[in-house]
C-alpha cells in the first residue's frame, strides 16, 4: 500500500474514475443494444441522437478510442438506414 498522502488520494481518485468509466461505459453498451433490437425506423431515429451524444461522451473521456467510437457511430446508421 502507499504511504504517501498524495498516493493514497491518486488511490481513491482513480477508483472513482475507474468506477464512473465502468458505469458510463456499461449503460452505454445497454444503449446501443437496445437501439440494435428496434425494428421500427421511427423509434430507432428518436433514439439514435442520444445514443450518439453517450458515445461521443466516452470518446471525449477517453473511455473509447476515438476510432471506436466512429466506427460504432456508423454501425449504427447504417442499420437505421437499412430499416423501412
């Protein structure tokens, strides 16, 4: 264990952060699985912006690659433009 006070805290804020990333990250993937199971084009446009803005958010965090995060992105609207 660290045995300076500094440490310990880089200890506790990085738990935090690891913590908040596992959860952020989690609820997004619940998001883009959900959004993969619409069949409806409708639902699945009103739900594409939002699901959107959570993976730009982990890109900008640094939660995802960036190039992941595009690479969802257009994974995801090419199979809203494939629904009728």
């Amino acid at each position: 264990m660290a045995n300076h006070s500094a440490t310990k805290k880089d200890v506790r804020q990085a738990s935090k952060r690891r913590e908040r990333n596992k959860y952020y990250g989690k609820t997004t993937r619940n998001a883009i699985r959900d959004l993969r199971e619409v069949k409806e084009k409708k639902a699945a446009a009103e739900k594409m912006p939002t699901t959107v803005a959570m993976i730009d958010k982990l890109a900008k965090k640094g939660v995802i690659h960036k190039n992941k995060a595009a690479n969802l992105k257009s994974k995801l609207a090419k199979k809203l433009n494939k629904l009728s």
